[in-house]
C-alpha cells in the first residue's frame, strides 16, 4: 500500500529530502511564498487529477490559505523544467521520501 501523499507529507520531510532536489532562485525574497506549502498544492492536484485552475478554490491546509493555480503552476513548471513526465517526477521523490523514512524506521 502506498503510505505517500499530500497528508503524510510533513515540513521536516519535505525540507530534508525534496527541497534539496529543486533549484531555488538566488534572491532573497522575504515575501516569498512557502515552497512546503506549494508542493503540497502540487502533491494534491497530481493525486486528484484535478485541473490546475480548480486548486483556486480548495484549502487543503486547512487555516484559510489558498494559493492561485497560477503560483502553483508557475513552481510547478520552474521545478521540473527538463522532465517530460512532470507528475512521474513529483510522485518519485514523494516515494523517495517514504522509501528513506521506512529504511530509517527499521
């Protein structure tokens, strides 16, 4: 059963062993919009097959933030410039992610 998903995704792993897989820009933004939550609006249009412009009206958080398809396509699109099989990407390091949390587990 796969354990992998919007859900079970957390800052922690998010931040030791997907970030590190993406490019980030140089400048140092301060109003930036966090890139945990961005992937997480990634994770799930990917596993709802959802079109990008549906994301506009969901609060997956849960805390009344919503982000516009357009931020989530754009870091979408910025993140997996050279791949043909976006989703296949985006999925892949989310069981990289499982595959390294259960090795630690045991």
């Amino acid at each position: 059963m796969d354990t992998y998903n919007y859900k079970t995704m957390t800052r922690e792993i998010f931040e030791t062993y997907i970030k590190p897989n993406f490019v980030e820009s140089k400048s140092n933004n301060k109003g930036q919009i966090d890139k945990y939550h961005i992937f997480l609006y990634i994770l799930y249009k990917i596993e709802n097959c959802l079109k990008w412009r549906a994301l506009d009206d969901i609060d997956i958080l849960g805390d009344g933030t919503k982000l516009k398809h357009e931020i989530v396509y754009y870091y979408y699109k910025k993140w997996a410039k050279d791949t043909k099989d976006l989703d296949k990407q985006y999925l892949d390091l989310v069981k990289l992610y499982t595959e390294c949390v259960e090795d630690k587990k045991k």
